[in-house]
C-alpha cells in the first residue's frame, strides 16, 4: 500500500511540476515577442519623417539585452537600417536575402532557427501596416547564451530537465547546448509521433530513455504555448528518484511505524490508568454529596469517554501515515522544515495524551496546538490550504475554550470541504473580548463521508457543563460560521 500511494504521489508531483515547467518555459519565450507590441505603439504614434529616428532608438534599447545577437527594420521598401553599426556584410546579405524570400511568400510572422556561423539564432520577424506604411522588423537571439539565461532564472528546478524542439524535429533549446540546432529525432528516443495528442488531454507521458542523464526518465510532451509558433516542450522527470523515494518510504514507515504503535500502547495504558484513578476519586466525593450524584456521575463519564474518544481519532493511522510521508518527503527537499515538521509533530502528540481534568484550556494554549496542526496540514497540502489568525482583543488569552475546540472545527472544515490549487481551501480564526469566531468557505465534496456530529456534541457537553449555551454554527453567504463563546474562571 506504501508503494502504491508513494508512486502515485510521485507521480502526481512530477505532472504537476511539469505543468509549471511549461508553463514558465511558455512565458519565458513569450517575452522575447513583446517587442512587436512596442512597435506596433511606435507606428501608431509616430509622423512619418520621426518613424525612421524612434524605431531606430527601440532598436538601440533592444540591442542591450545581451540575449539579443543583432536586429533591423525596414520601412516601405526603403532601405534596411540595423540597429548597430557592427554589423557583417555576410549578415546584411543574409537579412536582405531573408526579408526579399518573405516578401515573396507574403509572411506576416516568422520563428525560425537558422545557423548563424558556428552558432544557432532564433530569428523572430514580423510585418506591420499602418495606413499607407510597412514596417519589416527582425531580430536573432542567441540559443547557446538564451541556455545560459536559463541556468540562471530556473535554479529551481533541480529534479527536472526539458528540452523544446520545432515539428521538423529541430532543437531549439536544451541544457546540453551542442544539441542545439541537431534533429531531436536522432539523438533521442523521442519521436513524431510524439507531439500527436489524445482527444482526451494535451500531452503525451511515457517513460523513456534520456538522452542527456544516461538514465530512464518519465516524459511529458506538449505543445508550447508561443504566440505563432508550431514548437514542443519535454519535459523530463528521473524515474530512480522515484523508485528510491518509494524504497527509503517503505523502510522508515516500517521502522516509525514499529515505534509509534508501542508509544500509543503505552499511551494508552497510561491514560487508561488515570482514567481509573480519576473515577475513584470521583467515587468519594459522590458519596459525600448525595445531591448530585446522579448528575456528577453522569457528567464525569461523558468528559471521559469523549476524552478517550477524541484522542483516539487524533492519533488514528490515517493521521499518522499522512504526518509520517508529508515528514519523508521533506527530509530530502527541505532539511529545516523537516525538522520544524518533527518538533511540531511531537508537540501535537504531547499535547493530545496530557487532556487537562477540567476539559477547558487557556485560550493562548489552543492558539499554539492549533497552529502547530496548521503548519503540519499546510506542509501536507501546501496551497490547498490558507488559514489566518487575528487577535482583536489580546486580554481574551487568559479565557479559557474547551479542549481541542479549534482542533474540531478546523478538522471538520478539511474533512467536509474540497481543497486545490485553483479553490484553496480558506480558514480564519479571529479572536474576540468574548468569543471565537472561526470562518471557512464553503466547498462541499461531492461524496462526503457521512457526519455523526460528535465534535460538535463534544463541545455542547463542555459549554452546557459550565452553564454556556451561546455556541452556534452557521452556514451564510457561501461560508461556514462556527462561534465559540469564551469561559470566564474568577480566581
């Protein structure tokens, strides 16, 4: 079961981590187009004696950028102009020969890959008209420094590697830049068939050999998303990254596992054992007060069975099992938020086999538990989940709430409601002189587990115990309101 959910989770990461690869590598291209905008707004704006002199200023600033090799505009059929005097005789031939074949085909955008000496550009070219004007513009981007760009600004993705290609099979961008320019038909296993998709989605996946690591990889393929382009990005995932994570999983579960239910045995015992002791005291005192007997009784055994109860949902090994992955999976990413993870984990536990006698804590240690379980169920989800706490009145930490109050409604909002990227999940908690209100969007799964509202009961015997009986929920406007009134305990 550890290995089916282990690889199911990798999996899942990596289509996720592919669809933000993408997804970036889409926008980082698109940026190099934008210069077509801008001189679409010179040509709007522009007399026709001043056109010559600012796209010629447009063309100095773009020259700047260390990305771009050279450019060059041409205004009606006047003479090309480049935008730096440095220019070759080869490479003015090469432009004029290039602008004449696409007057003859009558193209209004081009993106091509042309060799460029020892090296390889991206030559970008549009056509504007503008009434009785046509502006021709140009420029090549270096692919071997546009790799070297990219070293630079994707330092994120370390478990990653990707490739784009246009349909001819051309590589136009890899992080071996010697295959650039090469057909990627020939120097890896990806082929034609390839970028043809599905009906049903917009890539392809296949585990494949790679041609850069040496090593079986999990490929995505999928169209680029560039503005008049016909190009393809793969995306690249290490397949024994994923066979390792689920071989160390198996071994520390097992090993935490083993230790964790000798810990909860002895937890339980323990807590069993104070529970005793505490229905023999209890014993002594109903004898000595005949008139509340029955209900005294009555009250004990509900705080206690309720009690043992709700500890064991909170220490069940669904809760456990997905504390111990999210802890593993972080053990190899994130050293230091691993550790937070363990500290807070062990806090939780602390805090659940200690229940106070009185069933009510200060408000100010609730706050801390619940943020402890916050952050365990934030690193679980990460941007699933949103959750806030604002104090308007601090002298309301010295109140006191039920046991595991926060603890039940929070639970019960991730439980009942659905949580993704697109529709976070959104929780607040918003401390009052008198109350707690607790606030969360209303997203209800479509097959919800069936409630037996026994944290809602939990928290009923508690207020009605101390005579409070002003807990309400509500659910308005497209959000679920729970109000926990605050108890008072004069010294």
């Amino acid at each position: 079961m550890i290995t089916d959910l282990t690889e199911k989770a990798n999996e899942e990461s990596a289509q996720r981590n592919f669809i933000k690869k993408q997804e970036f590598l889409s926008q980082e291209f698109s940026k190099f187009l934008e210069q077509e905008n801008r001189i679409k707004h010179v040509l709007k704006i522009s007399r026709p004696e001043e056109l010559a002199s600012n796209l010629h200023v447009l063309s100095s600033v773009q020259n700047t950028n260390s990305l771009v090799a050279d450019n060059w505009f041409q205004i009606n059929d006047n003479k090309i102009q480049f935008g730096t005097d440095s220019i070759s005789d080869v490479l003015k031939k090469d432009v004029e020969d290039f602008i004449q074949k696409n007057k003859d085909q009558d193209q209004n955008h081009i993106n091509v890959i042309i060799p460029q000496g020892k090296e390889w550009v991206w030559r970008i070219y549009f056509k504007l008209i503008s009434k009785n004007t046509i502006v021709r513009y140009g420029y090549d981007i270096n692919l071997k420094k546009l790799v070297d760009y990219f070293s630079t600004v994707d330092i994120k993705s370390t478990n990653n590697y990707a490739f784009i290609f246009d349909r001819s099979g051309r590589c136009i961008y890899h992080p071996e830049s010697n295959f650039i320019g090469k057909n990627i038909y020939e120097i890896s296993s990806t082929h034609a068939i390839d970028t043809i998709f599905p009906k049903k989605q917009d890539y392809v996946k296949r585990v494949t050999l790679s041609e850069y690591l040496g090593l079986d990889v999990i490929r995505f393929t999928k169209k680029l998303d560039l503005k008049n382009s016909h190009w393809f990005v793969c995306v690249n995932f290490p397949k024994n990254i994923i066979n390792e994570n689920t071989a160390l999983i198996e071994k520390y579960s097992t090993w935490i596992y083993s230790i964790t239910t000798i810990m909860l045995l002895l937890i339980f015992y323990l807590f069993s054992y104070a529970n005793r002791r505490a229905y023999r005291e209890k014993g002594i005192a109903i004898k000595e007060k005949n008139r509340l007997l029955v209900e005294n009784e009555k009250i004990v055994k509900e705080k206690a069975l309720i009690q043992l109860q709700h500890l064991k949902e909170q220490i069940n090994p669904h809760f456990l099992f997905n504390s111990l992955n999210s802890l593993y999976m972080l053990v190899g990413s994130d050293v230091k938020t691993a550790q937070k993870f363990t500290l807070n984990l062990s806090r939780i536990y602390r805090y659940l086999i200690d229940p106070p006698q009185k069933n009510i804590v200060p408000l100010k240690d609730e706050l801390l538990f619940i943020e402890k379980y916050i952050f365990l169920q934030q690193t679980r989800f990460k941007e699933e989940l949103f959750f806030s706490i604002k104090i308007e009145d601090n002298e309301a930490l010295d109140k006191f709430i039920p046991y595991l109050a926060f603890q039940v409604v929070v639970e019960n909002a991730i439980k009942h409601n659905m949580a993704t990227h697109e529709n976070p999940l959104t929780t607040e908690i918003l401390i009052q002189k008198d109350q707690v209100i607790i606030t969360n969007n209303l997203q209800k799964k479509i097959h919800s587990e069936p409630g037996t509202n026994f944290g809602l009961k939990y928290l009923l015997s508690i207020y009605n115990f101390y005579s409070r009986t002003n807990l309400t929920t509500s659910e308005n406007d497209g959000k679920f309101v729970c109000i926990l009134p605050l108890i008072a305990i004069h010294s």
